[in-house]
C-alpha cells in the first residue's frame, strides 16, 4: 500500500508495538522486554475478544530503520517469519520522498497438519480482508499527522 508520509514517519507508527491496537482490531501488542525494538527484542501480540484468541509471541531477527523489519513467531499457535518493508516510491528521476510504498509480509508454518492448512485455506480470505482494512487506517492515521 502507498502512504503518503516519509519512511520515517511510516516506520515509527508500525513499530510502535502499543500503538498497534488503534489500526489492528481485536489486537493488542506490547513489548515484553524493554521497547522490544532492534534485533533479538520481543514482543507479543494477542488477538481476540475478551479471554478468546491466541497469543503470537515474536522475536525481531531484522531491524534495519526505516526500510525493513522481520520477526520469527515463535508462539504456540503462530509460528513461521514476517515482517515489513519501506520504500520510497519513485517518479521519474527523482525520488518523492513524501511518499512510501509499505509491503507486510508473512509465512506461517500451520499447526495441525493437514487440518491446519485446510482451516487457513477458508480463513485466508477474512485474515486479507482484515489485514488489508488494518493497513489502510494505519496509512490514513500517519497521513492525517504528517500532513494534517
């Protein structure tokens, strides 16, 4: 998706692990040891409703501010690698740095075997959708700051 806001402004809004909740729904993020930022810092996310949902716990195997992050999941439930990136995007010749190209990316290993993969299979569409959602309000909120 496009922002238009600097990488900067971008990266410092999607690592914000606490401040993740306002543009995930049903998610609340918090670092579980300091700020949970730089390379081996962890941070948990729980997704859910009340005491239903599960915990993805994460460690940071990237961090390379303002263009890339990775994190390993490494919890129960959720376990594979993700991240994002930042990239300025270009206009002809010259770079507009008012305006980035955000990309997430995720590749989970599904417990459960054979189950597993036929579950993601019919909730892959409602997780994209919502993703998609997620991102689009994150971009609009970093927008309306840097460009009120």
């Amino acid at each position: 998706m496009r922002v238009r806001a600097s990488a900067q402004a971008v990266w410092e809004a999607v690592t914000d692990w606490p401040a993740q909740g306002e543009w995930m729904p049903a998610t609340r993020v918090r670092a579980v040891d300091g700020d949970g930022q730089g390379v081996g810092g962890r941070i948990e996310a729980f997704t859910g409703y009340g005491r239903i949902g599960f915990l993805d716990s994460m460690v940071v195997t990237e961090w390379r501010p303002p263009t890339w992050c990775a994190v390993r999941h490494i919890g129960k439930f959720v376990r594979g690698t993700g991240g994002f990136a930042i990239e300025e995007v270009e206009r002809g010749e010259a770079r507009a740095s008012d305006e980035v190209r955000l990309t997430w990316h995720e590749d989970f290993e599904l417990p459960a075997g054979v189950l597993g993969a036929v579950g993601w299979r019919l909730v892959r569409p409602v997780v994209r959708f919502g993703l998609r959602r997620s991102f689009t309000r994150l971009g609009r909120s970093v927008e309306r700051v840097t460009h009120p």
